[in-house]
C-alpha cells in the first residue's frame, strides 16, 4: 500500500500557530473596525446633534450560544425634556414606563427610523403621524466596512493575513 507523508516547513506552522492563537483578537479588531465605520455613518446621518451625540460602540464579547464575535452600535442614554416638561409616560411591554431622566434617545430614534403611527400627547391633543426617516440603515455601507475590516485583518494578524 502507498503511503504519503507531508511535512510542512516550521515558519508556516508557527504562522498557522499565531493566527490561531490570536484569531479571538483579530476578529474582534476587525469586527470593532466595521463597527466603527457604521458609527461614523450613523452621527453623519443623524436627523438631530442632539440624538448624534447618543450614537455609541458596544464593547466587543463572544456570544456563548454560537461563540460569534460581535460588536453593536446602538442609541443610548437620554435627551433632555424641552419647555417645563419633568416626565414622560409611555406604554412599554404591557406596563406605563415613567422616567424623569429625559426622553430615552433609542425611543426618538426609532421614531425617526421606523415612524409612528397617531400620536396624542398626554392631554390628548393630537400630533399626527410621523412617516420614516431612516438614518440607521442608510449608515450599513458594505464597501466601506469590508474595507475597513480587511484593513484591521491585515494589521492584527502582523501581515500574515493578507488577501
């Protein structure tokens, strides 16, 4: 029976080593560098200074259920009531959500993304409907984050990962 034996030189195993040992770091670089595209995006298409200044990067964590790497940009924080209003009270999961920190700045954001539908104060005047205008999903560029995440590939693995 024939029998084949392959030997790889050293220098690539102790390539192979490095990229393996280091692959958690790599794509959370990468992954952090896309996100930060997006962000960027996002603070230059926002509707309002205001909401702009609430657009953050999560920290980049390993999901347990599928050891995805991820990072998020999301919308957080508050804005502050504007005229001589103290709180807000607005239906969440069931339940009245009552804060007195401001408007919840991912709640004005969705507004913008997604619109509304008729909308009353709390005296019951009416405001009307709110259409869409998206700002969030306009910010997702898939040429630009590729970009920028073979750009954090190449610079994390040392070179070795290069197209």
């Amino acid at each position: 029976m024939a029998e084949f034996k392959l030997e790889l030189p050293k220098e690539i195993m102790d390539d192979i080593k490095k990229i393996y040992d280091n692959s958690e770091e790599i794509f959370g670089g990468m992954t952090r560098a896309g996100a930060e595209v997006v962000e960027k995006n996002v603070k230059a298409n926002a509707p309002l200074p205001e909401l702009a200044s609430h657009v953050k990067t999560s920290v980049t964590y390993k999901t347990p259920s599928d050891d995805g790497i991820n990072t998020k940009v999301y919308v957080g924080g508050h804005l502050p009531f504007s005229g001589n209003r103290t709180s807000m009270v607005r239906p969440a999961g069931g339940k009245r959500y009552v804060t007195y920190k401001g408007v919840p700045a991912g709640f004005v954001a969705a507004m913008y993304e997604y619109g509304t539908s008729n909308r009353y104060t709390d005296s019951g005047a009416y405001r009307g409907v709110m259409g869409k205008r998206p700002f969030f999903r306009k910010s997702f560029k898939k040429a630009q984050i590729e970009k920028a995440m073979l750009k954090a590939q190449k610079e994390l693995s040392g070179g070795l990962l290069d197209e």
